[in-house]
C-alpha cells in the first residue's frame, strides 16, 4: 500500500509542478485608444496589443474571447478592416474590439473580454487575463 501512496504523491507532484510552470509569465493588455463608440470615424474599436514576456522566438498565440461584440484587425498600409468574431487565436498584434450599435443590447452589462496565451506546439495555456469594459450611454471604455 505505501508502495502505491508513494507512486501516486510523486504523480500528483509532477503534474502540480508541470502547470505551476506552464502558468508562468505575465500577461498584459495595452488598450489605446480606451474609449469607443461606431460614431468615432478615427479607430474601428478599442485597440488591444497582448503583451507577454516570453521571447519573441517561441511559438505563442493569443487567444481572445468576449461575452459580447467582436474582434476586428485593422492595419495599413490599406486599413481594410478584417472581421474575426468575439472568440479567435492570433499572434502578438494589435487587434480591435468592436460592436454593431444596432444589435447593442438596450440593458448593457459590462462585457468581459478574456485573454490567454497559448503555447502553440503544446495547447498549454501559459497564462490568462481579462479586461472588463463598460458603458456610458453607445460609448464603451475600459473599467
């Protein structure tokens, strides 16, 4: 029996150890502008650069979901807008949220946007983080 107990310790410790080190870095979220509304003619949404601090080298992806609204890339030199839906995995660029006023829903709870990012070659989420944004009348910006 203790043969057993032994084996299964040493289990449970190498599978604590191995999330413990797949959890590891940080993950951030620069947000600019802060604010949106469709009416703005300057942005397509709220701007999000995932920032995490493994190196460049590795093969990560960022993966984005949110309770409402889509992601959107925008970028030049055409600035053509490239729709992506509210759940999506890409690489470390800027990505925008954004919504359509005409499917705003008329009670508008704060919208919950979360961010993880992904070792690509295994499928471990390394790390996770979330932004909240809420509402001021068809103006949305980050809590």
């Amino acid at each position: 029996m203790r043969r057993g107990q032994l084996l299964a310790a040493l289990t449970a410790g190498t599978l604590i150890g191995a999330a413990c080190a797949a959890m590891s870095g940080s993950l951030r979220v620069k947000v600019e502008p802060s604010t949106y509304s469709p009416v703005m003619s300057s942005t397509v949404g709220i701007g999000l650069l995932p920032d995490f601090d493994r190196p460049e080298g590795e093969d990560i992806r960022i993966h984005w979901r949110a309770d409402f609204g889509r992601f959107v890339s925008w970028k030049g030199p055409s600035y053509e807008v490239v729709p992506h839906g509210p759940d999506f995995t890409t690489g470390r660029e800027k990505v925008y949220w954004t919504y359509d006023a005409a499917t705003a829903p008329t009670h508008r709870r704060p919208v919950q946007i979360e961010v993880e990012a992904i070792d690509w070659k295994t499928g471990v989420v390394l790390v996770r983080t979330g932004l909240v944004l809420v509402w001021d009348g068809d103006v949305v910006r980050l809590r």
